[in-house]
C-alpha cells in the first residue's frame, strides 16, 4: 500500500510542474497543408479515372494514396480559415475504390 501511495505522490508532483501532460500548444496555421492541394491534384490526375474526375472537378485533397485499398483526405470548406476540424472515418470494407458513395452506397 505504501508504494501506491507513493507514486500517486510523485503523479501529482508531476503533474504541478507540468512534466507529465504538457501544457495546451497554440494553433496552428493550415498554411502547408493547403500548399499540398495542387500536389495531390496531379497525383490524382496521373493515376486516371474516377480521380483524375475528382481533381477536375475542383475538389480538393490534402492526401491521395492508390496503394492497396487506398488512403484519401479531402477537405470541405476553408481549412485555413477554420476554427474546428472534424475527422471522419469510414468503417470496415471501405476502399478508395467506394470512397464517393458513402454510406451504404448512398
């Protein structure tokens, strides 16, 4: 009993000076992140349809990887204006391949 209680001690110490959780970093800028959108878009137009549609179609996306059953991040609205992010991420079963239908094809 002695030693938890112990450690919950040196928890605590830590904590006051802040050595265990760090303390709340300032935002930061999407800058860098909306400088990749027109890399991307001539990944996406050299590997064909439907993504070289999708870079077309102006969408924008700050990720897009066709290796095995492909990785993509696109972004709605102004990322380098926003306040909030929201991250979505699909189920089981989902490829880039069935990236536009969403959910149950829909």
């Amino acid at each position: 009993m002695r030693r938890r209680g112990a450690s919950r001690v040196a928890v605590a110490a830590l904590l006051g000076v802040n050595l265990v959780l760090p303390t709340r970093s300032e935002p930061t800028t999407a800058t860098g992140f909306v400088e990749a959108y027109p890399v991307v878009a001539a990944a996406m137009r050299a590997a064909g349809p439907p993504y070289a549609d999708w870079a077309a179609d102006g969408r924008r996306f700050l990720l897009f990887d066709r290796r095995g059953d492909g990785r993509a991040v696109e972004v709605l609205g102004d990322l380098a204006g926003a306040d909030r992010i929201a991250v979505l991420v699909p189920g089981v079963g989902s490829t880039l391949a069935d990236f536009d239908r969403g959910l149950g094809g829909v």
